[in-house]
C-alpha cells in the first residue's frame, strides 16, 4: 500500500510515514492525529455514508465484521438519528 521509494518491494519505514503525516497535519494548522485515528474516522465515516459492513470489513482487512463493528465502528449523532427516524 505505501511502497518505499528507495527499496525496492519493501514497504515505507513506520517513522518516515508518521513524519509525513506531522508535517501534512502542520501544514495544514490542524492539532496531532496518529495514523491509526485516520482508521477508526474512515470506518465510521464509511457506515455513516452507507458502506455496508461486510465490504468495510474487507476494506480494513478483518476476517470477521463483528471485529470491524466492536473495534473500529462508532455510531454519530446522525447515524443515530436515522436509526430512529
């Protein structure tokens, strides 16, 4: 997914890409995320949206959609609400 630019078939060294995402998240004024955040916002954002848990689940990785839905899914205010309209 994050191919190393200088090492063939190897991946992106973890720090350099934390480096990255400092530099990018200053640029931009925006307070300290870690990378792994960016996952649990995508997962939620993808339910919120309509992305059914099975292909999320895929997306992510995991075998199971249960580990998707009690790890990575948190429900929104919005989520809720169309629950219970």
């Amino acid at each position: 997914m994050f191919p190393s630019p200088v090492k063939e078939d190897l991946p992106l060294d973890p720090a350099s890409v934390r480096k990255e995402l400092t530099a990018v998240l200053e640029r931009a004024d925006y307070k300290h995320v870690r990378f792994h955040d960016l996952r649990h916002t995508f997962a939620t954002s993808a339910l919120a949206h309509g992305m059914d848990v099975k292909t999320l689940s895929a997306a992510i990785g995991h075998v199971s959609a249960a580990t998707t839905l009690d790890i990575y899914a948190h429900t929104t205010g919005k989520m809720q609400a169309r629950a219970a309209e």
